[in-house]
C-alpha cells in the first residue's frame, strides 16, 4: 500500500484539470508497470466511477479498492488528495496575492492549452484500452460528436456506447 500511495501521491502534484489529465500516467503504473489491474478493468472502473453520483476522485478509491480493500480505498483517496491539496492552499494564498501581476497571466494562459491536451490524452487511454482498434474510435468519435451537438446528459451517451460496445465487441 505504501507504493499505492507514493504513486498516487505523485500523481496528485500534477494533476493539472482534474483526473482525467492523468489518466494516461496513472493508467501505465496501474495496468502497464504494476499491472494492479487490467487494461479494459481500468476503463470499466473509470466509467463506474463517472457513472456514479460525486467527484470523478472517485476513481482513485475504485483503484484502491481493487487492490487492497477497503483500506486500499482510503489510501489512495487521501494520497490524491492530500499533497494537491496542501499546495492549493499555499499556492492559493500568493496567487490572490500576485493576481495582477503579468506573470500570473501568462501562467493561466500557458495551462489552459496543456490542460487540454492531457485530457485528451486521457480520452484516448480510455479509448484504446487493448490497444487501437477502430471500434473503439468509432465509439469514442460518435460519443464526442453526440456530447458536442445535443443537450442530452452525457450519462446516455455513456449507456449508449456501453450497448454499443457490446454489440461490436461481443
């Protein structure tokens, strides 16, 4: 559990945008070097966790439940959330204090783009997870084009591409 935790704890100091900005990193310690869990497991376990009511850190225990229980679950919770937490709030601090200063900006404006392309590099860890195969992109690219266009709640798109995955992966 203590490897669960440093690797979590890590994972927390850049996780720029959320969860998903780490998902292709925490996807190759988890399934590739650790191997705690499978490849399409993580994916499922990253669709119940969005699936279900709360924050997507819910992830993270869903991780920690799978491998050690109940107590893996608290670990790696608290290892995500802790260290990011404790330097928001320093940070927070002297980032109202220096909101005005042009260095401020141009940190704002330099994250928003790399916060961009970890989440969809997050997306195509979840896309792909055995590997590139064109169903997985006709589902992933029919889902994003449906979420983009309509006003639906995406968890329909979420059942829509579990059928949908069924059908062409069964």
């Amino acid at each position: 559990m203590l490897e669960l935790a440093l690797y979590f704890s890590m994972l927390s100091l850049i996780s720029f945008g959320g969860i998903s900005s780490v998902l292709p990193e925490m996807q190759r310690i988890v399934v590739d070097v650790k191997g705690w869990v499978a490849p399409a497991e993580f994916t499922q376990l990253f669709a119940v966790s969005q699936a279900a009511p709360g924050p997507n850190i819910l992830f993270m225990s869903l991780i920690g439940w799978k491998m050690a229980g109940f107590g893996g679950a608290l670990v790696a919770l608290a290892s995500f959330c802790l260290p990011a937490a404790l330097i928001a709030y320093w940070v927070g601090a002297l980032w109202e204090k220096f909101r005005d200063a042009p260095w401020v900006k141009m940190t704002k404006r330099a994250l928003l783009p790399m916060t961009v392309a970890l989440a969809l590099s997050g997306g195509y860890v979840l896309a792909t997870p055995v590997g590139l195969d064109w169903r997985y992109v006709v589902i992933a690219a029919a889902s994003s084009v449906a979420v983009a266009t309509t006003r639906l709640n995406p968890l329909w798109f979420l059942a829509a591409g579990g059928v949908l995955g069924a059908v062409l992966l069964g």
